[in-house]
DNA sequence: TTTAGCACTCGCCGGATGTGAGTGCTAACA
DNA sequence: TGTTAGCACTCACATCCGGCGAGTGCTAAA
C-alpha cells in the first residue's frame, strides 16, 4: 500500500514527533540524512500520507502529526524494538538478584523498576492466585473472641482474614475442620478449592453442620480477596508530558490509576501472551482515550499468571517501551521458576 | 492583641476566602448580617490587619486574603469545629459495621472515607506494629528449597516473607527452633522480640549455633518490614483545588504521595496526641509549604498505635476537617478496641 | 469614630496588528 | 514522470493598546 519511499517518511515523522512533541514540517524531514528530497517533495508524500489517514494536520498552516493509524502502521511494521543498555540491564539484575523476598515484594517493586526505566506511569498485575495451589490453611486464635485465618498458597502467597467468632467454644471445633482440611487439599488450585470441598470432604464436613457454611463461606473470602494484585508506580511520569500541561487531562488519568480495579482492566485479554499495544481509542477504558497501553504477560510455572504494563501518550517511546517489557518480563518468568 | 471587631472581620475574611478562594474585598464583608459598618470603615481594620501581618494583598488594588498568620490566628481562637450530618456518622458507622475485617482493611479503607468526607486527600499511618504482641510464628514449607516465614501478632496483623533455605535438610533443625521461639516468646511485643530471643532464650538457641544468625535475621527481616503502613486515598482530590491548577504546583505534591516513606514524615512527632494542625512553613516537609497538613491520633489497647490526616491547601476548610477527624479517630480507637 | 466621596491602581478582557512557520499550488526543470 | 523552486496564503502566537471594574487609600465631613 505505502511505497517505501512513503514509509520511510512516516518513518521519520513518527520518530520526529516522539521526541519534539511538535508538528513535524516538511522541512525538518527534508534535513534528514536519511533522505534527499526537497521540502516540496516531502509535502506532496505527506498530503498523500494524509489522505489515507496515516497523518493528521493540527491546523492548516501547522506541520503534520501521526494519526493513530499512523502509529499503529509504525508500530506494526516501522518500529524496531530497541535493546537495554548494559548499564541498564545491569541494574535491573542487581535489583532483583538482591534477595528473593516475597513475591509480593517482587511485584510490587517492578512497578517502580518499569516506570524509572520507560519514564512512562507502570503497572504491574497479578500474579493470579488462582492457579497457585494450596500449601497450608491455618486458624490462629487472638483472644477468646477472634481469630485470624490463613492460607498458603504455593507460590509463596498468604491471605489472610480476621474473624469474629460467634462463640469463643467453637474454637476447638474449628480447628478440626482445618485439621481436616489441611489434610485433604494440600496441592489443589485455588479456583477449584470450593469446588473441591464440595465433593470430596462435603459429607465429612456436613457432620459438623453448623460450622460447616461458616467455614466455606471464610475459605470463599479468603479466596475472593486474593483475586486482584495490582500495583501502580511512576503515577506522576504522565505530568511530565507535554500533552497532559492542562489538569483536566490529568485528571480522569490520575483518577483512574487510583483505583486498582480499574487498572486491572487496562491489562486487556489476559489470553493474549507477549506484547501488546493498544493504541488510543483501541483501548476498552475512556480514560485512556488519549494513550497507548503497551503490555506484556509473564508466566510461573507453565500457567500464565500476570501482566506488567506501561501508560503514556499515544506519542510514545514504543521501540523503548517494548525491548524494556519484553526483557522485563523474562526476568520475572525467569525469576518466578527459578526459586521455590 | 486583636480587638473584638477584628477578630470577628478577620474570621468572616478567612470563612469567606475559604469558600471562594477569591481575595475578599471591603464591600463583601460590609454586606453580611453580622456587622453593620460601611466598607470604609472596614477597610480601615483590613489596613490595619494587614499591617498586623493577619492578612496579605495579592497586588494593590485587589481584596485581602489571609497570610499564614492568619490562618494560625484563625484556627487557634476563632474556629468552631463543625459536627457532623447524622447522615455521614451513619454511612461511617455502617461502613465500619459491616466487617470487622482485617486490620489492614479497616486501615485502608478509612482513607478512602476520609478523603470523601473530607475532599481532600487523606492519608492513614500505623498501626504501628512495635507495640503488638507477639502470638504466633510459623515456617510453612513451600518445597524443598524454600519457605514461608509468618508472623501473627495479637492485633491480627500478618507478617510473611519468603525465604530460600541453603539446605533442605534443614528445614527439621528450623522447625524445632521455631517451636521453641513460640513457646517462649508469645506475648512478648514487636520491639522488644530481637532483645527477648538474645535475653532469654539465646543460650539454647545457640545450641543449633549456625542457624542462630539465620533465624535472629529472619525475624529481624519479619519485625523491620512490618514498620511503616501507609495509605493514601484521594489523592486526586488536590486536583479541584483552584490554587493548584498548574501542573508545576501539583507535581511535587503528587510525587510525595507516591512515596510511602515520606508521606509518614507528614505525621509529624507522634508523641503528640490529639488534633494537630500544621499551616504551611510550620510544616517540616518543603512540598506541602503551600498546603495545610491536619492529623489525629488513634490508639489501640492503650497505647498510641497511629496516625489519621488530611493534606489540602492552606485556605482549608479547617471546622469540618477537625471534625471529621476527630469522629474519624474516636470510631478508629473504638473499632480496635472492642474486636478480638 | 464612622462614613461618603473621589482619585488611583492594577488585573483582566477584547480587538488590532505583526511575525513566522508551514502549507498548497503552479510552473519550470531533468 | 518525478522533482524542485517560487510564491501566495493560512493560521497560531505574541505583543500592544484601551477600556472596564473591583478594590484600595486618603481626605474631609458628619
């Protein structure tokens, strides 16, 4: 469809505009070294690139700027993916080399790693717990009155919930059923942990009857609050581009980043694996209407498990942004199959 | 210092600014209901104010608007903290019925609800682990190189942190100390726990000497981690604030909140209970010189647990904010009281 | 002591004007 | 046929100017 001519001048705009942030003119192409045309000629190959929709013109008498056509075009067929500086690569090994501390630690500094490295807000979901097998349930009394109950997963997760006990007496009784349960579903996943009781220790349990919804309904909770993982970092990147100067851009942006069920959301299909990019109004969340999502999935053992991800403008670093996801998330795979 | 008239024109100048966020003119305050005295004369009191350092002139010919001073003044002997709506202490008392969930939850879910009582952005500290006690500590096994190390204490707050053992074997050897630990030590508070073990029962845990220093670190690990909880919540409230319509006035503010270490300087000394307000330069930190920071204390089996606050511009609407926060705190200090 | 009157200040708004970057078009050139 | 030079045109942006209005400070009268 375009000449090669024509994509090389997409090219060059595209990477002009990323960096300036200003229409770019016929001129300042025409500079480049890369080419040697006229200003006049580049203005007809851009007339051309703009009426099939590849770039968009602020005003009449301004330079042109891509369209988000235009940068999908980049994206899927211009871009190259740049590669980690040693430095940087460096750096990202020493943080994560330092100690395997919890996985919750890993994750949730990851978020701060991809943002200082992208200079763009990062976000890091998951990883999903429910894949994670069950390794330990536990009920631990505070007082006569209160409890808090446990759960282990596998990966090295724990939840865990206080309880109110209706009778201090139930206590002993309770614990057996943990007991019982701890003995019997050892190594099963968390999503079919409901399931699981029901069939296999239903009748065992029913003897017990009265504790019997009680308990379920905390294993439910426990399980339910263990659903959503997410971590933002480098919230306040997006105030250092030029096209969010005015608060009320910012705001619906900052407003969304506030609530983790929301971010969750931005991770797209988690079906998909590796990169993806989702450029403006690709994107299923209005707040984000006016950026380009680029994320990538990591997996632990074998299962897929999570997503990292970064926010900016649909004038994006995408070359940058993607050599960092797609090392970053190998580490974490790596990283995550490696210990435990 | 103050006579009585302008000490009443200085509180219906901050009232008013508070509201508009506008310099207030001679005219405006002439025209309410408490004081009948033409603007002149008026004028003649703001002069005098101004000279007294209670207000401050933008540029010659706009209205007053009220200096750190001022607002100082104002807090200190003219405000009345406002009760608040039977309405709202109902949504609070509600939302805190509902569960008595984990500490954490009722933590994190208490900036959220100040920040909506509020409109301004809320942050909640503590509770401070140190002064819990001890009441359970666990190695759950993950596989063969690794475990989970956990950590109950008394209030049901949860301490975890992997670990990857040097040799599996070892895994028995550990266990048997950690018995011993929780034989002993049950009881005994955060701050007090490393000191306890070297006390007491260092002698028989030197026995298994080479995983004496594994173990004393790992509970060191356990007890440092479980320092600082920080919660923001609406921290996208300082966005409606006229006076930080600019994105450069934002900037460093929303970068404070990001980092939870600094956001719990903005707590001041904690020695102090009650209500605390720091007006602009009274604050330590430089990023809220323009703001307001108001906190309170709340307390947990006696001692003093955590902190609660708000952080607005200085032209605050101190009366509801006190209010809410001194509801807010006693609810808190109630709430963990009453459960386990 | 209070108030009316009045000149004065100064931020803000709207319109006019000039500048410069960049375009589109046409015609000439290779 | 593709490329280029030339030129008129457009339009955002900055600057300047004048008028408006809110508000002050001062003075003199009540």
């Amino acid at each position: 469809m375009l000449t090669e001519r024509q994509q090389l001048i997409l090219r060059l705009i595209v990477d002009d505009y990323i960096r300036s942030a200003e229409p770019v003119g016929s001129r300042t192409i025409s500079k480049r070294m890369e080419i040697h045309l006229s200003p006049a000629t580049i203005r007809n190959e851009m007339s051309d690139l703009e009426e099939m929709g590849y770039l968009e013109q602020p005003h009449t008498s301004a330079g042109r700027v891509p369209s988000q056509k235009g940068y999908r075009f980049y994206v899927d067929h211009l871009l190259e993916p740049s590669d980690l500086k040693p430095a940087e690569i460096l750096k990202i090994r020493r943080l994560f080399r330092e100690r395997l501390d919890a996985m919750e630690h890993v994750v949730r500094q990851t978020a701060g790693i991809l943002s200082t490295l992208t200079n763009y807000t990062a976000f890091v979901l998951g990883p999903m717990v429910d894949e994670a097998k069950l390794r330990h349930i536990q009920i631990i009394p505070l007082g006569e009155w209160a409890a808090v109950a446990i759960l282990v997963t596998d990966t090295g997760h724990v939840e865990k919930k206080t309880v109110i006990l209706p009778d201090p007496s139930l206590l002993a009784e309770i614990h057996k059923l943990v007991d019982l349960l701890n003995s019997r579903l050892i190594g099963v996943s968390i999503s079919e942990l409901k399931e699981r009781i029901e069939q296999e220790i239903g009748k065992e349990l029913r003897r017990h009857a009265d504790h019997y919804e009680r308990v379920l309904g905390l294993i439910d909770e426990l399980t339910a609050s263990a659903e959503e993982q997410v971590y933002v970092g480098g919230a306040t990147k997006i105030l250092e581009q030029p096209e969010f100067r005015d608060v009320e851009k910012i705001k619906p942006l900052l407003v969304m980043l506030e609530d983790a069920h929301v971010v969750a959301r931005l991770a797209g299909s988690p079906s998909r694996q590796g990169i993806q990019v989702r450029i403006g109004d690709e994107n299923p969340l209005s707040a984000v209407r006016e950026c380009s999502v680029v994320t990538a999935t990591y997996r632990m053992r074998g299962g897929q498990v999570g997503t990292i991800g970064v926010v900016g403008p649909t004038r994006m670093e995408y070359g940058r942004v993607i050599g960092v996801l797609q090392y970053l998330s190998n580490v974490l795979t790596e990283l995550f199959n490696r210990g435990a």
